[in-house]
C-alpha cells in the first residue's frame, strides 16, 4: 500500500510548514462546513446558485480537512465530523450530458476534494469516517468513469472545455489516491491520463489561454494539481506542455500595471445564475472595480517547478490578498514556499513586449513596474489558435464548444495611467463584436455572433484559422501589426479585405488604420469602448476619461456620422425567451457611408489628466503619412505598403526642439520621402 499523504504534500514537507493566519479557512468556508447535508438536497432546496453552493461546499470541506492536517487543530476535526452520515449515504452524481446543470463541473469538485482529502486523512484521522470517506470516493470516481466512457451520453468529446477538464482531472486524481487499494483505479488513471494529453495538447501552444485569465485560473487549478500529483506518484513530469511552461508569461503580460486587474478577455467577471435573478459576488459592483485575484497557490506551484527568474519578480508584484478560494487556500496550505528573491538582474529577464503567435495576440507595455504605465493588448486570431485547428482532423470523436470566446477579432485593449482606457464588456450572455472595439458590417459582428455558447459554430474551423496578425513588430518603444480579419465575418457579405493596422509609439501614441473592401455596398461601424462616456469636442475630435486617464480620440477621415452611447450587454445565458439586459460603460461609434470600400484612420493621444487636452493633435494630407503632437513632443507614422506590396510600418519620434529621438521601421528600411 502507498504511504499517505503525497498528492501534493509529503509527511515532511506538513511538519516543516510554516503556516499564515490567512491561509485558514475563511468565515464563509467555516460556515458552508457547519451546516452538514447531503449535495442532491442542496441542490433540491438550495437557493440561487445552489450549483455554486456544493461546489464551495465540497472544496472548504478540504480546505479544512488540509487545515486541521497542518495545524492539528480540534475545532477543524469537530467540523468534518457532522459530515460522516452523509458521506456514509452519498449517492454518486451523475454526469448525464455535457454541461447539464453544471453537474460535470460539481463531480470534478467533488473527486479532487475526497480525493485529496482521503490523501490527507488516511490513517491519522478517525477510522469510521475515513472508510466513509473512502467508500464515498470509490463510488463517485467509478460513477464518473461510467458517464464518461458512456457512448450514449457522451458520443464525443470536447478537449478544450473546462467542463471535461475539470472532471477528468478530479477522476485521475481519484485514480491516484487510490491507487492499488482500488482495481479499478488502473482503467481510470489511463483513461483520464490519455484524455488531458490531448486537452493540454489542444491548448494554446504559445499558453495563452482563449477563454480569458478569469477561466485560466478556474481551470488550471485542476490541471496543475494533477500534474503535481501525477509527478508525485509516478514521476511523470508535464509541466513542460506550453500550456504550464509559458503560464507566467501568459499570466505577466495578462496582469495590468495596476496588479489588481488583468486585460478583460473573454468572459471575464461574475456573471447571472439559472434562476433568472440570482448572480456571482460582485456583479451588482461597478464595472472594472472588482479585482481579479490569481490563485497564488498555482503560481507557487508552477514557481517551483519551472525555476524560471522572473516567477519571482512576478510574484513580487501580486498584490497579497486574502485567500478567498478553497482549493487556493488548500494548496498554499501544502504548497512549496514562494521564490521570493528579487534583484535588479532578474526583474529585467522578462521583456515588455511579447507576441503570442498561435493565438494572435501582441502585448506590451512601458514598464512592469510603474503603476502609471501604457499596457496595450492587439488580438486577431481563431477563436483557439491555429494549433487546435490543426488537430481536429485527427480526432474524430473531438467536437469544439469554445463556449467563453467571444468574437473579438481585431480588437484592443489599453490601459494606462492606472485606469482602463479601451476595454472590454466582460461575461456576457450573447457574445457580439457590438461589445468590442472592433468593426460591424450593416450593424452586424462576425459570424455568428449573439450566442450564449458555441459562438463559433458558424464556419468550418479552418475557416476562422485565416485570421491572423502579419507585419508583427515590437520593441521597447513601438508596438505594431496588421490584423487580416475578414474571414471572421459572414461570407454573405462578400468582404474581400478587412485589413487593421494599428502602431503604438512609444506609450503616447496610437493610430489605428482600417482597410475595408467588399464585393457588395455596406455601412461599416468602428467602435470604442470605454468605463466612461466620452464628451464631443467637435465632429471628428472627441474626449475620454476614466479616473486619471485619457484618450483624445482624433478622426480623421470624412465619416457619415458619429455616436457616443451606452453599452448595454446581454447578459441573460440560460433561457433564450428572457432578457436581461446591463449598461457596462458607454461606446464611440464611428459610421461610414454606404458603399463597397472605406477606410477608418484614427489617431489615439494617451494621457494623464493632469495634461491638457489641446496639446494632442493629428494631422494627415493623404497618402501614408500622419503627424502628431503632444506636450513632450511630436511624432511622424507612416502606414503603407512597400514596393514588394507588403505593409510596413515606420515613425519618427521627435523631442521639442525638433531633434529626432528614434526612427525605425518594420521593415528595417524607412520608406521614401520619410526620413528624419
């Protein structure tokens, strides 16, 4: 027989642990374990959200059971106790279908914390509820192993959703706390180890992860700690599969100077319950003023396996909130201790730019370690990078939900000054190119928006594979590419080129270039979203706020008319007779006539507003060239094409006097007639 504990943690490694106050279990931890009752009956009789309510249920039940392991503590034991008649009577739930009721979610919940619990408590706790325990977990893995295997429920999969991952997990982990004490656990442990070397596979192979950080965080605390137990038990080492190794920089380039937020993809934030009128803490809050806690035990986790120098400047620059989740605070109860080092050679390893190249997007940012800085965000890629496209073939019994991705291609994100000044809308019930800056052909997004789920069901994948970013060009001072984006939208609208050029220099400056062409007459719509609604200077010049930060936004091609607004998203998931509609911020929304072909050019000044506004300006003449203004400055970006008929991208940046600070171009070659 295995010696227990060594799931996550060696008998060693629980004696020599240091341990916080506010690694405990919280208050609402406390209180969900006081309260002991079967799961079926919460959800019979439980209130809004009551799939929420066993989920936190099951895993403070571990969280406790982890802190009185550490701690030997006898108000923890006198809390699980109460808890043996139901685990002696537990009926194992069922996963009948994909995603019913969040029942799949609540299992994988439920295997990792009996699992893991059962790791904890063998042999040092009392005997009866320990066999409880046990016999409750065998009934639950082999109930889930049963569901998913079953070709009636279950007639293929889906390796990308976190609600397969979840449960496969907890059913491998199950597999591994029991080990041989249980003979079936050698069909379960194969089944789930071949499913995730697919689901990891299938992930983006660059690591970044295409249902947002929010989603990022709520799966990968199943994967990682499968991983660190299957390292554990048999040696086996994942985390160098892309979607472990290049985590940090997924997660760094992803968190905003401002450490409390991150760049709002996908379906950040709370959302609404089944019931219609029930939702998640903090969706009643103004938008962009609840933070997005990282699981820091994850990233200790991941710190420690990866021995990479800036963990511990990342790690650094995390605020250190209270532990609020229970499978965090489980972990952080077991985890290794924190690189916690930080010295001016490491800080500096990670650079401040970085392009992700299977899910299209570019990053960068002024500096990891001012709170005031420019962070930019650029995405256009298919909705889960080109590598899964790849895949799909090859796997007949794989069908894709990518139920969080929203269609966004072509999109940005910027913040700077300490405030969201371009943003996204969060979760959202139909997802809509409305609800991104981004474009709309005839007042509609791409193909096909307005789902709750399976927004890209639309088009064969290897359809959405064409979107892509091209002329990708970043340094310490620039950030620039081309989005190629048509093949988003729905063909019927015969687009033959949705083409966004879009340079950020140096922090200051940003133009946005928009290359539209189609078979057929359209009204094209760009929109910008914002916390705040913008004031109209005059009919192409307009200002943003948002707390310390602005934008000017200067338009400057003839357009047919302009609109600033509120942004009301919907936000009803379940039932497709209600509405349940919600403002998130206010939006600029620049049309153009009706015709074929159009170009957008917008020039972006980025400030404090402690700046004037009057000291940004922009002027074009036509052709390629821009030229902008503002307080510290000017600066010339010339957009255009080569004599090879490739985009390229170049500028001058130029301090008061007029003297040239930095010319460069994408192309390594300033064009013709632009020099310094």
């Amino acid at each position: 027989m295995n010696s227990h504990p060594r799931l996550l943690a060696s008998e060693s490694e629980i004696l020599g642990k240091s341990i916080t106050d506010s690694q405990l279990p919280s208050e609402r931890a406390l209180q969900l374990a006081a309260n002991p009752r079967p799961f079926e009956e919460i959800l019979r009789t439980g209130p809004s959200g009551a799939d929420q309510v066993v989920i936190d249920t099951t895993v403070s039940l571990l969280w406790i059971a982890a802190a009185w392991r550490v701690t030997r503590k006898e108000s923890y034991r006198e809390l699980l106790r109460p808890w043996l008649a139901v685990l002696k009577s537990h009926p194992p739930m069922k996963i009948p279908k994909f995603a019913f009721g969040n029942r799949d979610l609540m299992v994988g919940h439920l295997l990792l914390s009996l699992a893991l619990m059962d790791d904890l408590l063998r042999d040092v706790f009392d005997a009866e509820f320990e066999q409880a325990l046990r016999q409750a977990l065998v009934s639950q893995a082999r109930q889930a192993h049963a569901d998913l295997t079953n070709p009636e429920a279950f007639p293929s999969y889906s390796y990308e959703q976190n609600h397969m991952i979840i449960p496969i997990c907890g059913l491998g982990l199950a597999a591994m706390d029991l080990g041989d004490d249980e003979k079936a656990s050698g069909a379960w442990a194969a089944f789930a180890r071949e499913f995730l070397e697919k689901s990891f596979d299938v992930l983006a192979k660059d690591g970044w992860f295409f249902e947002g950080v929010g989603y990022w965080c709520f799966t990968m605390q199943f994967p990682i700690c499968y991983a660190t137990a299957l390292k554990r038990t048999t040696g086996e080492r994942l985390f160098t599969k892309p979607i472990f190794n290049y985590a940090g920089q997924y997660l760094a380039h992803n968190v905003l100077p401002d450490s409390r937020f991150v760049f709002d993809f996908a379906d950040w934030g709370p959302r609404l319950h089944h019931d219609g009128i029930g939702f998640q803490f903090g969706y009643d809050l103004p938008w962009h003023t609840l933070p997005t806690y990282l699981l820091r035990s994850l990233l200790l986790l991941l710190a420690h396996e990866q021995k990479e120098p800036f963990w511990s400047d990342f790690l650094q620059r995390l605020p250190k909130s209270s532990v609020a989740n229970p499978i965090d605070g489980t972990f952080q109860l077991l985890a290794p201790e924190s690189p916690t080092n930080r010295d001016a050679a490491t800080a500096a390893t990670l650079p401040t730019s970085h392009y992700f190249p299977d899910m299209e997007v570019l990053h960068w940012r002024s500096s990891w370690n001012d709170p005031a800085a420019t962070a930019l965000a650029f995405k256009s890629g298919p909705p889960a990078g080109h590598y899964l496209g790849s895949l799909l073939s090859q796997h007949p019994e794989w069908h894709l939900e990518l139920g969080h991705a929203h269609p966004d291609a072509g999109s940005f994100l910027l913040f700077s000054q300490g405030a969201f000044l371009a943003n996204d809308t969060g979760y959202t019930g139909k997802k809509e190119t409305a609800d991104h800056n981004s474009i709309l052909v005839d007042g509609i997004g791409q193909h096909k928006g307005g789902t709750p789920w399976s927004t890209f069901a639309a088009k064969p994948y290897a359809e959405y594979d064409k979107i892509h970013l091209e002329n990708v060009w970043h340094t310490p001072q620039v950030a620039a590419a081309t989005a190629v984006f048509e093949a988003a939208y729905d063909d019927a609208l015969q687009l033959r080129e949705m083409r966004r050029h879009l340079i950020l220099v140096d922090g200051r400056f940003l133009v946005i270039r928009d290359v539209i062409r189609s078979a057929l007459p359209h009204e094209y719509e760009w929109r910008l979203h914002s916390d705040q609604a913008a004031r109209t200077v005059n009919v192409n010049r307009f200002v943003m706020e948002n707390g310390p930060g602005r934008l000017i936004v200067e338009n400057l091609n003839s357009i047919a008319s302009h609109e600033i607004a509120p942004t009301i998203v919907e936000t009803e998931l379940y039932d497709p007779a209600r509405t349940r509609p919600q403002q998130r911020g206010f939006h600029l929304s620049l049309k153009s006539p009706v015709g074929p072909d159009f170009q957008f050019l917008v020039a972006i000044g980025i400030q404090s507003t402690t700046a004037k506004p009057e000291d940004f300006s922009a002027t074009w003449s036509g052709g390629e060239l821009i030229e902008l203004r503002d307080s510290a400055g000017s600066c010339s970006v010339w957009i255009g094409r080569n004599a090879a008929g490739r985009d390229v991208f170049s500028y001058c940046l130029r301090g008061h006097n007029r003297a040239v600070q930095t010319c460069a171009s994408s192309s390594g070659e300033l064009p013709p007639g632009f020099s310094a």
